[in-house]
C-alpha cells in the first residue's frame, strides 16, 4: 500500500502509484474499462487527497470507472492489497461497479448512467434544509450527459442553487459506441452548463494544480469540465475507444508498466 499523502498536498509519485496499481489490478482481474478509468484517476485522488474533507461526500456517476476508486481508496489506506485482489471476482465487495453497501466512502450503487447527479443533488439538498456542513462531489462521464436525467437534475440544482454541490465531467471524448462528438454531439459542452446558470470552470483533468485548483473553490454550484485522455500514459491506449472494452494480454501489461514507469523517470 501507498501512504497517503498529507491533506492538502499531492506527490506525483503517488498518482504513478496509483496508476500502476489500477493497471496490476486490472490485469491480474481480466477485465476491462482501463481507458475510463484511466482518465478519472487524476481526478479521484486529486479530489480524495488535497481536497475532501471528513464532512464532504463523493458520488461516482460514471460507476464502469469504480476500479480507479478502489485504487484511490486503496492510497488512502481504507482499501488493502487483499481487498484489490479481488477485483470483480465472484463474491467480490470490489464488483465492477461500486457496491450498494460495504465501502463507507462509497454511498451509492451507481453505473447505470444518469443517476449519480440526481443522487448528489438529493444529498446537496438535505445538508442545505437541514444546515449541515460540507460539500458534495459527483464525477460524471462526457457521454453520460446523453442521459435526460442529468439535464432534469442540472435545472433542480440550478433552481434550488445548491451552493454545496459540485458536478465533475471526465470529458476523454470518447463513450461506449465512438467519440461523443459523433454519437451526440453536447459541444461547446461548458457553455451549455451555464446556460443553465450553474458556473462552470474548463481545466485539465491530469494537470494536479488546476484538478485542486478548481475543486477548492467554494463560490456556489459549480461544474468542473474536466479534459482527459481515455487512457492516459499508455500509448496504445490513449483515445481509443477499444479500451472502454478491452483487458490488457501479459505483453500489452508489461508494455503499459514500461511506458508509465519511463515517463516517471523522465518526469
């Protein structure tokens, strides 16, 4: 296991840690969703590390990317090498998508898109009628915003401002049947979101400063358009689509090691 970095800081050794351990994961699970996962890991650890704090809630909408939050939590310490191990077995707490019950950081079943904004939104509510403290985040997908819900939730939380909440979007471009420009083109994705009076912030999603930078900001409902690669770090993977699917062969692992260990090197 990792140790955990100091609220409030981030190691770039402890991203490549991560992303190595996400893809041993993967590899030794036979499984795919890499290239999703991939792209979002930056943001989970950048929001679990340097950011939340003890009162704050994640929903993770984008649920096939449930192993980079078992790796972020894995860093933190409230996951073991064991629990990792048993990645999507059968019997498993660690599924491919996040479990209804079992993980304390993790408070709903999610994967079936379009509905962890509404649950963040209910969530947001109640703190804000009951007068409790901390902040909720929810991390979408890009192709996810093809679900209405997520539109219906944008106007109940544009409606009721829910100054305490803040929408996050893994914007790789690419979703499950080809680049999101061709299967529902949603761009200028940003200012569609303000249009609906929620502010919104355009930043790179594997840049650590700006990912913090971003996610620290307090001034009322906001959404974070987070620009990833699908797949970032591996060659052979990066913006494309195949990898929403595929798992890795042993030489498609080692090359994928090799390439993410050589850019650390370098870094």
């Amino acid at each position: 296991m990792l140790i955990a970095s100091a609220h409030g800081q981030l190691d770039r050794s402890l991203l490549i840690g991560a992303r190595l351990r996400l893809l041993k994961m993967h590899f030794e699970s036979g499984v795919g969703h890499i290239g999703g996962n991939l792209s979002a890991l930056d943001v989970l650890m950048c929001l679990h590390h340097a950011v939340m704090g003890p009162e704050d809630t994640f929903v993770l909408s984008k649920g096939h990317s449930a192993g980079a939050m078992y790796v972020t939590l894995w860093t933190l310490g409230r996951l073991r090498d064991e629990d990792l191990k048993e990645f999507h077995k059968d019997g498993t707490l660690l599924s491919g998508h996040p479990p209804a019950r079992g993980i304390p950081e993790i408070p709903f079943a999610t994967g079936s898109l379009g509905h962890g904004p509404g649950l963040a939104a209910g969530l947001a509510l109640g703190r804000q009628l009951r007068g409790q403290p901390g902040r909720i985040f929810c991390l979408t997908s890009d192709g996810e915003w093809n679900e209405g819900s997520c539109w219906e939730t944008l106007i109940f939380v544009a409606h009721r401002q829910l100054e305490n909440l803040t929408i996050i979007v893994d914007a790789n471009g690419l979703q499950g049947f080809g680049s999101t420009r061709e299967v529902a083109d949603l761009e200028p994705f940003s200012a569609r979101l303000r249009s609906f009076g929620v502010q919104t912030e355009e930043i790179d999603g594997h840049d650590p400063e700006a990912i913090i930078g971003a996610l620290r900001q307090r001034r009322g409902l906001r959404a974070i358009v987070a620009r990833t690669v699908k797949g970032r770090g591996v060659s052979f993977m990066e913006n494309r689509m195949e990898w929403h699917y595929l798992p890795m062969t042993p030489a498609q692992y080692e090359q994928a090691v090799a390439e993410i260990e050589r850019a650390a090197a370098r870094a």
